[in-house]
C-alpha cells in the first residue's frame, strides 16, 4: 500500500517574484522555442515543465543566490546543485521519486536544448547525475541524522581499521567539526591554515562566498600528525590539504574523491548511501539540539536565511524526544527552585 502523500504550499508568488530575472529570461526563450516545434503539448508535458523548472528557480533563489543559469559558478558546481535540488525535493517538499525524477528532466531538457542552440558548451551534468531508481518507492536521496553513539563508533573506527588512512579520519574531522560543504572542504590549503585558531581562513566556497572552516581540538591533532608525515613525502608540493598520487605525481584530491572517500566511511555504521550532505545536516541539527538557538545553527551552516535551516537542516522531532525534553526541563526548574529554598 502506497503512503500518502504530503502536500506542501511552498513556491508562493512572493518566492517567484523573487527569482533571477535573467533565468526567467533564459527559460522563457527555451519554452517559446519547444511550444512552437510543438504546439499539441504545450498544456500537458510543457506547461509541468515549466512549473517544475519554477521550482527549481526558486530553489536557486533560496540556496544559490540566484546563481545564473549560464554561469561558470553554475557550470562548475551543476551536480552539487542537483543533488541539493534532490534532496531539498524530498525533506521539504516531501516529493516522490517519479516527481523528482520529472523535475530532474525539465533541468536536463532545458540544457540539451541550450546545447543545441551553443548557449553553454556542455550539458552540464549529464551523465553525472544518478537518477532516482524504482520510482514508486519511499526512498530518494538518503540524508541521514547521525547520533552521538553513531558518530563516536566512526571516529574510533576511523583510528583503527587499517581500510581508512590519516586522509580519511581528517576529512571525518573537518567535516563533522565545521559543517562545510564539500565544496569549501576540497579548496582548503596549507596556506589558509591558522592552527594556532583552528581554523582555514579565506575558503572560497559556492557563487565565491569567503567563509572559515573551523575545527576543534581532536582533528587540530590529527593535522599536526598529517603536516609531519607529508615532509616525509618526496617532490610534494601541493598547497591541498588533502591529496592524491597519479602517475607519480601529487595533485589535489577532487570533490568527488572526497565524496567516495566520505561514502565508504559511512559503511562503518552499515550506510551504503553516506553523503558528505549527511556530515553537514548532522553537525547543524547537533548544533541546534544542544543550543536551541535557530538563528546560531543557520549562521554556522553559512545560510543566508533561517527558513532553509529550519526545513532542510534540523530533524524533525518526535512526539516522545519532545515529551523526554519537556520533563527534563521541568526536573531542571524544580532543582532550580530546591536550591533557592536552601
């Protein structure tokens, strides 16, 4: 039987309004050109396109600044950005995968045709991005909460199994202790290391946003430990902190081998789906748990709104987690109010 599904009021025309004229523009003139080589579906398949391709827009609008859709920032991060569309369909808009997968081709649609009139040299995650399998199913993109018992058993892991390197157990600690994207964490350097504040400063992140990548203690270890064994390390000279060997030579390791690395990390709790998304969403809700301060957990993730933490970064909570909270903050104002009395 087939759960039922959610339906949410989200894309209002205050949010349209707010979209990226130019992109408007832009798919404006691809829809123009598609109804007129063929009229007989421009109610059906295109007019669900088009307001698919709204969805997306807005999406940009909220998460990407309005990032252009022609743009090298787009280009350069196209699948980072559709794997968040995905992701955002599900958690927020509670989408299932028939939906997303329709969405996902009003995109990919509009690229092709770009393509085709040389708007953009190439499709720009085509054949990058793995579309949703089995349709009917409940599951999309999985995007996990880690507990404190789950992130204490990968970080003691990490320090034991011989399957993960130092590399590993530092992208681990990066990740879980700043709750940067996976795009800031492949741009870090030597010479944006501050170990004296734990911190790398001046990361370009996505659209060129500067942000900090900070750290805590433990993981400013596990560096010191790393920044001795690469002056071990012949002919290194790379400024990445994380690196890879090919033909030889030392480059910087690339995103998606941080993400694969990040994936098999997340075999250690028995996740075959594990995403660096999943780090960042963990560290944030953590954040807002123990603070229960929105607005602290939406400034660390770097966003520029609380909507878009509270949606898509804190996990929904249960009616028992909040009957379990309510009695502690009870028993605390009781103790408060025993020691008054003394």
């Amino acid at each position: 039987m087939s759960k039922k599904m959610k339906r949410v009021k989200y894309f209002t025309n205050e949010k349209k309004a707010m979209i990226n004229p130019e992109n408007k523009k832009k798919y404006n003139k691809y829809y123009n050109s598609r109804v007129a080589s063929n009229r007989d579906v421009k109610s059906t398949t295109y007019k669900v396109y088009k307001n698919y391709m709204d969805h997306f827009l807005v999406y940009l609008m909220e998460e990407w600044d309005n990032v252009d859709l022609y743009s090298e920032e787009f280009l350069d991060s196209a699948v980072e950005i559709m794997e968040g569309f995905m992701i955002f369909c599900q958690d927020v808009l509670y989408n299932n995968k028939k939906v997303i997968n329709t969405k996902i081709s009003a995109v990919s649609s509009f690229y092709i045709w770009s393509v085709k009139r040389d708007l953009v040299d190439k499709h720009p995650f085509d054949n990058k991005l793995e579309r949703m399998k089995g349709a009917q199913d409940e599951q999309i993109i999985d995007s996990h909460y880690l507990n404190e018992e789950e992130t204490d058993v990968i970080t003691k892991e990490l320090e034991t199994d011989k399957r993960y390197d130092i590399q590993d157990r530092l992208i681990w600690g990066i990740m879980l202790d700043s709750a940067n994207r996976v795009g800031a964490i492949s741009k870090l350097t030597l010479s944006s290391l501050n170990l004296d504040l734990m911190v790398f400063e001046g990361i370009r992140e996505k659209l060129g946003k500067i942000v900090e990548v900070a750290f805590e203690e433990d993981t400013a270890e596990i560096l010191r430990e790393w920044l001795e064994l690469r002056k071990d390390m012949d002919n290194l000279e790379v400024d990445a902190v994380f690196i890879t060997k090919y033909n030889g030579e030392y480059r910087p390791m690339s995103k998606g081998t941080i993400q694969e690395r990040v994936k098999k990390i997340g075999h250690i709790i028995g996740l075959t789906t594990f995403r660096s998304h999943s780090i960042r969403k963990t560290k944030i809700n953590q954040i807002y748990v123990d603070t229960g301060d929105l607005a602290s957990a939406s400034e660390y993730a770097n966003h520029s709104g609380l909507d878009v933490t509270k949606q898509s970064y804190t996990k929904p909570q249960t009616k028992a987690e909040l009957r379990e909270k309510i009695a502690e903050m009870k028993r605390k104002k009781q103790e408060s109010k025993n020691k008054t009395s003394e």
